[in-house]
C-alpha cells in the first residue's frame, strides 16, 4: 500500500505558479471571504476549557496542568517544548501560572475556564530560549480527496460532513490554528478536477490557495481501506516548497492529529520569535503607495502599529498618493516582511516576503 502512496518524506523548491486571474463572481466571493483569510489574528491563546468531574483540589489540579500543557503548546506551535525540563517542571506547579479560573456547566458536563498568566508564562519560554508565536497566524487550507472501499472517490470542501474535516475543526479550535476549506463550487472545480486533486497536482492545488488568499495549502489522498484504516498521502505547500509525506492510523478518530500537527510545527518554526530577536531593534524605510486620503493613512498606522514586530511609525514624507515612513522594528527587515506578509492590506513591489532588500520597501495598500 505504501508504495502505491508515494515515498516518505522529502522536500523540494517549486516554481511558484502564477497567480490566477477570477472573473468578477470570484472577486466578489474573495471579498466575502476576506474576513477569514490571510491577516488571521486569533484569541484566546492563554485561555483553555477542561472539562471536569468535581470542584475537589486533586481535579482542579488537574485541570491547571492539562491547561497550561494546551496553552504552552498552542503559543509556541509545537509539542516538542514539552519535553524541557523546564517546561515539565512549570506544568507539575501549574497553579503558580493561573491568573483566573471559573466554573460552568453545559450539556450535563461541568468545565473549568482557566486563564494562563501571560507575561509569566511568556517570561519562561523566552528564559528557556524559546520561540513564541504571533497571534496573527498564516491560514492552511486544507483539501482531502477520500477514495471509499467501493473505489468511489470525492473532495471533502467547507461544506462536507465527514469525521475528518470534524477533527480537522477540533485541531484548529485547540491549536489556534485558522485552518479553511474550499467551497468546491463550480470556480473551484475549474481550478482543480478531482483527478488533479488526487494525484495532489501542485500547481493546481496553489491555484485553488491563491484564490481563497490562504498562506499555505495542506493536501492529502486518503484510502478508506476499511475497519477504521485510513492511508493517506500528503502535501504540504508553503511558499516555494513542498513537503510531501503518507500516514496510515488504524484508527480514524485521530488521524488528522499527525497532519496538521507537522504543518503547524513547521509554521510555528518559520514565525515564532525568539527572545534574540527583540534584541535586534533596527529602523526600517517603507513606501506606501495608494494613501490618497486620511482614512487610508490612518488605517495604514493603525495596521503598522499593530504588528508586534513593530515598535513605532513615524511619517517621513506625504505625497498625494503615497507615504514614506520610517518602522523601529525588531528583528530587522526580513522578519518585518515576513509579518506584513501575513496580511492581505500590504502588497510588496519590489521583493517577496522574506527578502534582505537594500534601502526602501516598497509596497501598495489594498484594503
């Protein structure tokens, strides 16, 4: 079966493919669908909901260290901090990290909300050297084609019910993860057959991204071999690679677990900020063009401001239709790029994100 899969892992550069050109219904649909992709700030990063048996001492206990596990997890992107002496010796004395707790009760279950201290917490990880997360997050969208035991095979969209899109929810409301899926509508199987979806065709599998604006594209073929196992290929798209590797479960209850938790990792590895990082504070020149009035200019600052790379913006030129301003950042131009990269209001001119560029970044205003 593996074999018919394709290999294990492996990585390789790819042609980014041009970007494709709607027609005005798909605009429209991308205009709807801006308030869930690209520039994704998520909530509720410190905050975590168990549910419990009791009010007693030992299950509240309980409830802090699975809390502040899930919450370690969701800011730094990646489980492998667990294993930090460190980290594991914060979790044993979880109670020393809650800001706030409180109980509730739904659907005949009771369950502690619990409030991680933020600046405590974050205070551990940048002593241990490790990255913390933004919560301005690059979206994944996700398309699964399942082949059945009878052969038949179909793409699972936004719309689909099926246990792995269920899960797929469930990782990305734990994780803080903005995780999308296609519509399938007749745009998007313009962009993409079923035969290109299974046979997991790059390029239009990065159509099918650029068309709901996500910042990376998670593909998988997946055989319902039957009993509950599951054999999937799949193909991760971020920038100009690729990451192609299978999983096979035995059951199905989990299986989008290991998926979704690679890509993650690998996200949280490319955005997550070190300590190091904010010890690099540098002065960034930008040019912004399509300000043409005082909304924009506001809204441009606003925006600016709100990067947490950013730590001041100060005008240095006004023209009719542009601005030049000058960023105190940390982490230099690169990671400023890398952030503004993240959103769909900032379109670079002159490099792609990530780039080292001498002298001014140039890019235009889209909101």
């Amino acid at each position: 079966m593996k074999n018919a899969l394709g290999p294990l892992s492996k990585k390789r550069n790819l042609q980014r493919p041009s970007r494709y050109v709607v027609t005005w219904a798909g605009v429209l649909l991308l205009v709807l669908l801006s308030t869930q992709v690209w520039s994704l700030p998520v909530s509720g990063l410190y905050q975590r909901q168990i549910e419990v048996e009791n009010q007693s001492e030992a299950e509240r206990q309980r409830a802090y260290r699975e809390a502040l596990t899930d919450v370690i997890v969701k800011v730094t992107g990646e489980r492998r901090w667990l294993q930090q002496p460190a980290i594991q010796s914060a979790i044993a004395r979880a109670g020393d990290y809650i800001s706030e707790v409180s109980y509730r009760a739904a659907a005949g279950a009771a369950f502690i909300q619990v409030d991680i201290d933020q600046s405590m917490l974050n205070g551990l990880l940048n002593r241990e050297n490790i990255p913390v997360w933004d919560n301005n997050r690059p979206s994944i969208l996700v398309l699964i084609t399942v082949q059945g035991p009878d052969g038949r095979r179909r793409m699972l969209g936004s719309s689909t019910e099926h246990p792995l899109l269920d899960q797929s929810r469930m990782f990305a409301e734990q994780r803080a993860v903005p995780v999308l899926y296609p519509i399938l509508d007749l745009t998007d199987r313009q962009l993409i057959s079923p035969a290109q979806a299974w046979s997991l065709d790059s390029s239009a599998l990065q159509a099918l991204g650029d068309r709901y604006g996500a910042d990376s594209v998670l593909a998988a073929r997946v055989l319902e071999v039957g009993d509950g196992q599951l054999v999937g290929l799949w193909k991760f798209l971020f920038r100009d690679t690729e990451d192609i590797f299978d999983h096979l479960a035995t059951e199905e209850g989990d299986y989008m677990d290991l998926p979704l938790d690679r890509v993650t990792a690998q996200l949280a590895s490319h955005f997550g900020l070190l300590p190091s990082a904010f010890a690099r504070e540098s002065d960034v020149n930008i040019r912004v063009d399509e300000i043409t009035d005082l909304i924009s200019h506001t809204q441009l600052v606003q925006y600016l401001r709100s990067l947490s790379v950013v730590q001041d913006v100060q005008v240095r030129v006004l023209r009719p239709d542009s601005v030049d301003l000058s960023l105190h950042v940390v982490g230099g131009q690169q990671l400023l790029s890398e952030f503004i990269s993240l959103g769909r209001d900032l379109q670079p001119v002159n490099f792609n994100p990530g780039d080292q560029v001498s002298g001014t970044l140039r890019f235009r205003w889209t909101r």
